[in-house]
C-alpha cells in the first residue's frame, strides 16, 4: 500500500510513487440528518474514547491527591 501524497514521471506506463507517508488518520466529527425540510446535526461521540479519558483522569487525580497526601505527613 502506497500512502501520503507523490507525484512522478511516466517510467514504463507507471508513474514513480514517491511521496511523504505520515500515517494520518481522519474521524468524522458527525453528520447532518435530513429528515423532510429539517436538518440537524449529530456529533459522532466514540464512547470508549469518552472512557479511557475519564479513567486517565481519574488515575492522575489519584495520583495527585496521594501527593499531597503525602507532603502534609511530613
């Protein structure tokens, strides 16, 4: 698989793939629903995403909180 953006010159019916490949990744942020003459729009939300951040957050908190915690013994 050839990925990012190349360009090239006619070799042999082929053109040369060269190009920069960064691996990016695009996600949809929602969609527009048409229903009759209305439109509205509806976030795409990745629930699992919406978890591992709280749960991160959650940890650093803890984290934070045993800090200080810790500070105030001595």
């Amino acid at each position: 698989m050839v990925r990012g953006g190349g360009g090239g010159s006619e070799q042999g019916g082929e053109g040369a793939r060269r190009g920069g490949g960064w691996g990016g990744e695009a996600r949809p942020a929602g969609v527009f629903i048409i229903r009759g003459d209305r439109v509205r729009w509806q976030p795409a939300v990745d629930v699992n995403r919406v978890i591992l951040g709280g749960q991160l957050v959650l940890v650093v908190a803890l984290l934070v909180l045993r800090s200080i915690a810790r500070t105030r013994r001595r």
